[in-house]
C-alpha cells in the first residue's frame, strides 16, 4: 500500500462496454498538501479518472489509493475524507441554499449542534448569505459552483476533487470561485486536484500539472518546467503572405532558431525575441516573403500539448469527437 | 446504514414538495375521476361482487393504491434526471452506504405516495365510501401502503439503473403500471378474473397493499392487515436489496 501520497494510480485501465478505452494506463502520484491540474482536451479520460478516484465507478484493472485508502477495497473511508464537486451541477435547484446545505449536511453526518454553525461559516465563506434563502433556480452559475463548494467543504476534506470547476462561468465567476479554493488550501493544508481544458488555467493556479490525452499521462511537471520542455526563450508566430516553403527556406539560414510549427501562421522558437527579431525578419524579406502580422509570447502549455501529441487541443478533440461520442453513448448504456 | 442519513432523502422530498406541491394535485385528478365517476356509475349497476361491501367504498382503496403506485414507480424518473444533473454522483461519494442511499430514496418515494391517502379520503368519504375512520385503521393503512410504495419505488430505482434515458424509462413505465393495475383485485375481486390473470394477480405485489388496506379500512381486520404487510414487507425488502446490489451500474 503506497503510503504518504494524497493519491495515488497505478496503471489504471477503464474500458466501457468492453470496446472504449477511457484509461490506457494511468499511473500517478499527488503529494499532501499539493495544488494539481490534470489537462487535456475533452475525451482525454479526465472525468473517468476522477470518477474512480472519488470511488463512483471501478476501475476494469489497476489500483488507486488516495490518502493511503483503496479505492474499491476501502471506498468508504475514501468517501469520509475526500469533496468533490462534479462537473454537472449537483444541488436540487427546486430548494433554497440553506436547505441544500442542510440536507448534505445530514447525508454527511454532521452532528446536530454542529450543523447549524457550519452552514453560517459556509455560507459567510463562499459570499452566499444574502441568496441562501433563495431557491437555487434563481441563482447564477457562479453561485451555484460556491454552493457545491461549499456543501463539498463542510467537512473540512483532505483531499478536494473538482471536476471542471469553472467550466461555463465569466471570468469574474471563475476568479471568485479560484480564491475560495486557495483560501480553504491555505487555511486547512488541502490537497486539491482539479480537471480543466482551460489550460491558462491549469498555468495560472496549479503547482504541477498532468497533462493527459485519449486516455493517457502524456506529461508531468511544474506548469513552467513543462513549458520549458518546448524550449526556452520565446515564441514567435509569423502570420505570412503567400508561399510557406519559401519562409521556411530562408528561416532555416537564421542561427538559434527552430520551427515550432510549419503552417501557416508559422511559429519558431528562438532564444530572445527582443534581439533576434530584426534578423528574422529580414532574412524573411531578402528571400522576397511578405510577413502581416508577428506575435511574441512565452511558450504556454497549449504548445506543450502541441509539441507532445503533434496537434492543437481543438485538433485532439475533433479526432477525438468520434471516439469522445461513442464512449458517452456507451456510459449512457452503462456496459 | 444509518436510518436518520436515510430518512434525510425523507426529509428532502418533504421540502420539495413544500416549495411546489403541484404534484399531490394533478395525481389526484385521475383517481377522483376513477371513484367520483366510474365508482359511482358501477354502484349503480351492480356489476360487480364485493361481498357485501359497496362498490364505492370497495374500490377506494383500490383507487388510492393505483394513484401511490403511480407515484412510486414514477419516483425512477428522478433518478434518471439527477443522474444526468450530477447529484447522484455526488450523492456515490458521501460517505453513504448503498444501502442508506437506496433504503432512502425508497421511502422518500414512499412518503411521496403517502400524501395521496389524504387526498383520496377527502373525496371518497364525502362521496359516501364507508370507511374505518378510526386511529389504529388508518396507522395501518400508513403503514401498509409505506411498505408497499417503499417496495414500488426500490422497483422504480432498479429499472432507473438499466432505463437511462427518459424516453425509455416513461415507455417502460406505461408499459407496467397500467397492467399491475388491471390485474389486480383494485375494481374487483380477483374470483371474478380468467384462471391466467388470476395467477398473476397473485403475485402482483398491487394486490396484497390493496388486500392490507381493505383489511383496515373496510373489514376493520387489524391481524388480517398484519399479516398482509408482512407479505408485502418481503416483496419490498427483495426490491431494496436488489436496488442496492445494482445502482453502482446506474452511474457506469
């Protein structure tokens, strides 16, 4: 029993209807007290490992532990020390605030005299106590995610499991939600793993991220040692004006550079775009190619995704859409 | 297990029902129709024999299990929505036994079925159905048509888990509950059916909720009812346990 991580798989497999291979085995390890992202485009097994990591579905082989606790063998006590917020919305919308809290609290146990003062502080937490004598019908998206946190935060958990948190919500919905999170991690010393296709967000907010597509690890690490993977420096994109093999011709006599991506609009690496911008440029003019428009940026981890699977994360998730589809009807059928 | 975790899904229905209670209302208008209507007509004819009881008060409570039973195996509809939304799959991870989770459900179904006691006892009595009023005769009708609608909505719960679509759960639904009505002893007595039907009615769990509620409410036969919510309570017991083994699919 692998001790001392918060979770912990080991070549985790999940095959629906014995024909669609959510997880290619999966291995992965999340320290206590760690801020993890797991990435990758829609159909990339997410949901699926989090759903067996919260011990709703089991695995078809492998095994998976979080705080030292057996997935399958021990769901229950699993369940006693972990939240989770699924990606669909999981609050009656025809009850109030309150009462959603209050009916969660007693699914958890919470004893009586306890009850009462957890809902407050919950409440007063996630900014809700105006709206909790609403029925949550009329409440927002971004209400309604802090609700769901905070019915998953009331027992203090471990280990806090959010599925897509911010997935449909503005960006002012999204950064309330994000400094709630922080703020219970910084105050209880949570472990928190968290999904998301936004991988800006996955940047901004995690501390190592796993990068996941069609059902596997495809990278691990600090969100800028991952980014680092795709080379240091600077990346600049050359959005072109007619013929693309010439660019690439005259770019290939630029020392320090590397092309990234070979289409139109072209994207190269270099170590310093500040001084070697000029160069570049004009040996793009001396063979006679017309450049409309140049970008700057650090390299993100959509570049890394790029780099690791040799397409764009909309790319993966049209590829994928077939696959994507099949296995939903095949979860709706329930093999 | 723990039966106040349970009794929260109890509870949850309950405030439900509070904020909108449209429900009680519009599931009373068929069993209205059914004993103000075709109660009062068949009456009048003499059709049918209820040994001695009248055809009104025969078919109350006849009436009131068809409108409960209703309300039970609809109960399914919920779960196939919240399995959609993703209650249910929060509620797989609290720290719930299955058990609780469907022992729960089953009898906030149940509670959900309960209130149509109410609401038929208010139509029928002032139409004339003669009925045992008294506190012990109606506990039990509570009692036997709790067990009974508990044992409807584990049912209800189990086709949830192979039915996941609405549609075919809605198709699924009309396909039973009209059946179990009619080949039950609801609007006459099972003596009066062919040989196959009677069979079945037999071992239509309708029949024995129907049988305890007669016994209560009509012949005023409190052992009688015992021993029939007995025979119910296993009918029930066998749903939970079956709907416990089998909602972990209902998510997959």
């Amino acid at each position: 029993m692998p001790n001392g991580f918060a979770v912990r798989a080991e070549n985790l497999v999940k095959v629906y209807e014995g024909t669609v291979r959510a997880l290619d085995g999966v291995t992965l390890s999340v320290e206590e007290g760690e801020l993890r992202a797991i990435v990758g485009p829609n159909g990339a097994g997410k949901t699926t490992l989090m759903r067996i990591l919260t011990t709703q579905i089991k695995p078809t082989s492998g095994d998976a532990w979080v705080l030292g606790r057996h997935v399958v063998r021990e769901a229950g006590k699993v369940r006693s020390a972990i939240g989770y917020v699924p990606q669909e919305f999981s609050v009656w919308n025809d009850l109030t605030g309150y009462e959603n809290l209050l009916v969660y609290a007693k699914l958890y146990g919470i004893p009586r005299d306890r009850r009462k003062r957890v809902i407050e502080e919950m409440l007063e937490f996630m900014e809700l106590k105006e709206a909790a004598n609403r029925l949550v019908r009329t409440y927002s998206g971004g209400m309604i995610r802090r609700l769901e946190l905070a019915i998953a935060l009331m027992v203090k958990p471990r280990v806090l499991f959010l599925d897509e948190p911010t997935i449909g919500l503005d960006p002012r919905a999204r950064a309330l939600v994000w400094s709630r999170v922080l703020e219970y991690r910084k105050e209880y010393g949570a472990t928190v793993v968290f999904n998301t296709h936004y991988m800006e967000e996955a940047e901004k907010y995690s501390e190592v991220v796993t990068m996941m597509n069609r059902g596997r690890v495809v990278a691990e690490g600090g969100p800028s040692d991952l980014a680092k993977a795709v080379g240091e420096g600077d990346l600049v994109s050359l959005s072109l004006e007619g013929d693309v093999a010439k660019a690439l011709e005259a770019l290939s006599r630029v020392p320090g550079l590397a092309v990234a991506s070979a289409k139109n609009p072209v994207l190269v690496r270099v170590e310093n775009a500040q001084r070697q911008l000029p160069y570049l440029m004009e040996a793009l003019m001396g063979n006679g190619v017309r450049v409309k428009e140049v970008g700057i940026r650090r390299p993100t981890l959509e570049d890394v995704f790029v780099k690791l699977t040799g397409m764009t994360v909309e790319e993966a998730e049209a590829l994928g859409f077939r696959g994507a589809a099949a296995m939903r009807r095949a979860i709706r059928r329930g093999g | 297990m723990s039966l106040a975790r349970a009794l929260t899904f109890v509870e949850l229905e309950l405030r439900r029902l509070r904020h909108d209670p449209t429900e009680v209302f519009t599931r009373a208008v068929q069993p209205i129709l059914w004993i103000g209507v075709f109660g009062t007509v068949m009456a009048r004819v003499r059709a049918i024999p209820t040994g001695g009881v009248d055809y009104l008060t025969f078919i109350t409570p006849g009436v009131l299990m068809q409108s409960s039973s209703f309300i039970a195996m609809a109960y399914g509809i919920m779960l196939v929505w919240e399995r959609e939304s993703g209650i249910l799959k929060k509620v797989l991870t609290l720290p719930l036994s299955r058990l609780t989770v469907v022992l729960g459900r089953s009898l906030a179904g149940a509670a959900r079925a309960l209130t149509q006691l109410f609401v038929i006892l208010l139509v029928a009595v002032p139409l004339g159905a003669k009925l045992d009023l008294s506190p012990i005769a109606l506990a039990l009708a509570v009692l036997a048509l709790l067990v009974g609608a508990a044992g409807l909505t584990a049912l209800s719960i189990l086709l949830a888990t192979f039915m996941k679509t609405r549609e075919r759960f809605m198709g699924i639904l009309q396909a039973i509950t009209m059946p179990l009505f009619f080949a039950s002893n609801a609007i006459y007595p099972i003596e009066v059916m062919p040989a196959p039907l009677q069979a079945f009615s037999r071992v239509n769990p309708l029949t024995y909720v129907i049988q305890a509620l007669r016994e209560a409410l009509v012949y005023s036969n409190p052992l009688a009812c015992l021993q029939s919510i007995v025979d119910i309570s296993l009918f029930s017991l066998a749903m939970i346990a079956l709907a416990t083994l089998l909602l972990g699919k209902i998510v997959e």
